[in-house]
C-alpha cells in the first residue's frame, strides 16, 4: 500500500479526479439518482446522467451541488465515495491525500463541510483551493511572478472571475450564473415564447451545438422538440440563433459586469499587465460560440481559450500536488 495524493475538481455539473502518478482517472456528471420512498441510490454519475428526464415519478435525479457548492452533503459523499471506489483508490492507496477545488465565494461553514467529508472518505489531510485559481496553473499561467493573469473560469454552477499575481488572488467575484443557468435560460424562452417545454438535456443541446451570442444568422434555424404546455401533447417549433441568443444574453450580459467589476478593484499597474495579455476563459462555458468575441468587444482586452478549458481545473491539482510546499504555504 502507498500514499497517493489526489486531486478533484468537484464541479456543479461534473466531477473530475486527478491521482499524482496517473493523470486524470475519472470525469462524470455530478449527478445521483435515487428512488424517492426508500432513498435508495439507484446510479451516479454517468450512468444517473442517462435517465435525466426519463424516470418515472418515484425515482429522482438530483444534482448534490449547487451554484458551485454543496446542496446535499450526505448525497454528495455517497457520489465521491461511489467515484473514489469507481478508480479503486482504496485498493491502491492508505489515507490518500486530497486536494478539493471549490469557488471564491464559498464561506467557511462549506469549506469545512467539504473538508470533514473528505475526511469521513479516509483522506488523512485535505487541501482545499479556490477554483480560478487552480484552473489559472492547469491552464499553464505562471502566478508566482508580480505581474498579473485574469482567468474567467464558467463551470456548470458559477462563474470565478480572478486577477492573481505571486501565487495570490488580488481582486475576484463568483457570479451564479453559468452552463446550468443558461440551459435555464433556454428552457424559459422557449416556455414562454412558444409554450414548448423542454427538457434540460436538450437545451444543453442548443446551446453547446446551435447557440451563437456573437453573430447569430437569422437563417440559421433548427427544429426543437418538446411537450406543448397548451395541449399536453409532443410537439415541435423552428427557431433561429437570434432568438437562443436573446435567451442567452442576460446570464452572458451578468457575467460581463461581474469581470468589468473586477478589473475596476484591480491596481493600475497590474491592470495594465492584463490591458497586455488579456484574459483567459477555462471551463465548459468559455466554449459557448461568440462568446470570446463578446468579452473582447465589452471589455476591450483580448480573451483567449484555454487549450484544454474543460479541464484545467483538475490539471492544476496535478501541477500543485506535485508541489506540495506551495500547497502547505496556502493553506496556512
């Protein structure tokens, strides 16, 4: 038996785990599925992601975190403990160390809920880092410098907006509104415009294969499928990108003020570091087409993509486990 460190990014939408010595191991829905009465656990993670929509009323699918935090603590150690066993690192490692990547805005009764979970898991030390700015390192930033990187991390949950400089975070702000909340946002449009109720699975769909918030077509068009909320029966509509980019500019239009309210707090001389090298977008939703070119145009900076963005939150646990030094400086 040996010690093994490991790394996850307990994402809203997905749950990614990183072991020192092995890379990424495992990348799954966060997602539980239970039957109602007895509370028993049917599937987690891929597996419950299949049967979203499509369970009959006694069974549930439930995302344990919410807006970037936990929203249920006991279903949430039941998906860890499922996902640790998933990539059998009991058998493997004794009393593995974890590190744990949560928002900025997390406060400090959820810190030590996260960390008293991972103990009851067999951790024998748990680290736990702010999210931007551990996927500013896994997106190969160099924050030990006096000089300044601004990463804008849109996770399923929230949005971290940081500007970080010798291995600290100068200004940030954890904003609600992300990949989970524009599927929403989709839902409600199409609601009340058309009284077509879909399903969250399909406006994922839309928005990750047909939304453009940038220079949407008119002619562009694509037929969606759903429940008519006037006759209760299967129906379909046509609708262009103009129209899913008027569903989707609001939650876009929130994030926008949230990173212009960072760069307000930042110091003059870091802010024209970032006036230089811009900002760098990591996580599922800086994948949302035109949106580089949104944030370009609002914010007058450049704005690039991670090369990797959806997992350069796990990456950077890989990167700061192997400097263990630094990690107990953090956390002191």
């Amino acid at each position: 038996m040996i010690v093994r460190d490991i790394g996850i990014d307990l994402g809203t939408a997905n749950v990614l785990i990183y072991v020192k010595g092995r890379g990424i191991v495992l990348n799954e829905p966060s997602i539980v599925v239970i039957e109602t009465e007895t509370k028993k656990v049917i599937a987690v993670g891929s597996e419950a992601s299949e049967m979203v929509g499509r369970t009959p009323g006694k069974i549930k699918a439930i995302r344990p975190l919410k807006d970037g935090v936990i929203a249920d603590f006991e279903l949430t150690e039941i998906m860890l403990d499922s996902f640790i066993r998933k990539i059998k690192a009991r058998k493997l490692f004794t009393r593995p160390r974890i590190l744990i990547c949560c928002p900025t805005n997390i406060t400090p009764v959820e810190r030590n809920a996260i960390k008293e979970a991972a103990e009851r898991m067999g951790a024998s030390k748990v680290y736990i880092e702010e999210e931007p700015k551990v996927a500013a390192i896994g997106a190969g930033m160099d924050i030990s410098k006096p000089e300044a990187n601004m990463v804008l991390d849109i996770g399923g949950g929230t949005t971290d907006i940081a500007v970080l400089s010798m291995n600290g975070i100068v200004s940030s702000a954890s904003v609600k509104v992300a990949g989970n909340s524009l599927n929403q946002d989709i839902i409600k449009y199409l609601r009340d415009k058309y009284k077509l109720l879909i399903g969250e699975p399909t406006a994922e769909d839309i928005k990750i294969h047909f939304a453009n918030v940038y220079k949407p077509s008119k002619k562009e068009k694509l037929e969606v499928r759903g429940r008519s909320l006037l006759t209760g029966l299967p129906s379909a509509i046509e609708v262009n990108q103009e129209e899913i980019k008027e569903a989707l500019m609001d939650g876009v239009n929130k994030i926008i003020k949230s990173t212009q309210g960072v760069l307000e707090q930042t110091p003059p001389e870091l802010a024209a570091d970032i006036v230089e090298k811009g900002v760098i977008l990591t996580g599922g939703g800086s994948l949302l087409t035109g949106l580089v070119d949104v944030l370009e145009e609002a914010l007058t900076i450049p704005a690039l993509i991670a090369e990797e963005p959806l997992t350069c939150v796990v990456e950077g646990t890989g990167v700061l486990l192997e400097n263990r030094k630094q990690l107990e400086e953090d956390q002191e």
